[in-house]
C-alpha cells in the first residue's frame, strides 16, 4: 500500500506560530503523521485516534453553537 503526502501550514506545536510541514497517511500501518518543516520531531498516532479527535471537535463546536444560540 501507499502513503499519501500533503503539504499544509499551521500552528503544529504552538511554538513560533504558523510553520510549514507534511502530513503522511500510511494506509498499510493505518498510521497519522505530521513533521512540521525543519522540525526533527514527528508527530504520529493511529488513524482511529485522528477520526476520534475530529468527531469530537466537531461536537463540541455542535454544542457550542447551539448554546450560543440559545444565550443569544
């Protein structure tokens, strides 16, 4: 199997604000890696660790959207 490269910007780490970097999807590991650029740390969890964070962001911007509605 592959593995799929994207090139992105964003605050990784949260030090020194918006960074380059590359984020690889290991289809054969079912592995989520992002390496900020210049940066010798990789950052890597499972694929079924990324949907959970996602879902659950999505939630509670849900969430946050309808109680803002109600209060306003």
């Amino acid at each position: 199997m592959s593995v799929a490269k994207f090139h992105i910007t964003g605050t990784f780490d949260g030090a020194g604000g918006v960074k380059e970097g590359t984020v690889e999807i290991d289809r054969a590991t079912g592995m989520f890696r992002v390496r900020p650029k210049h940066s010798r740390t990789a950052y890597e969890l499972p694929l079924k660790d990324v949907a959970t964070l996602v879902c659950r962001q999505h939630m509670y911007a849900v969430v946050r959207e309808e109680k803002k509605a109600r209060q306003g």
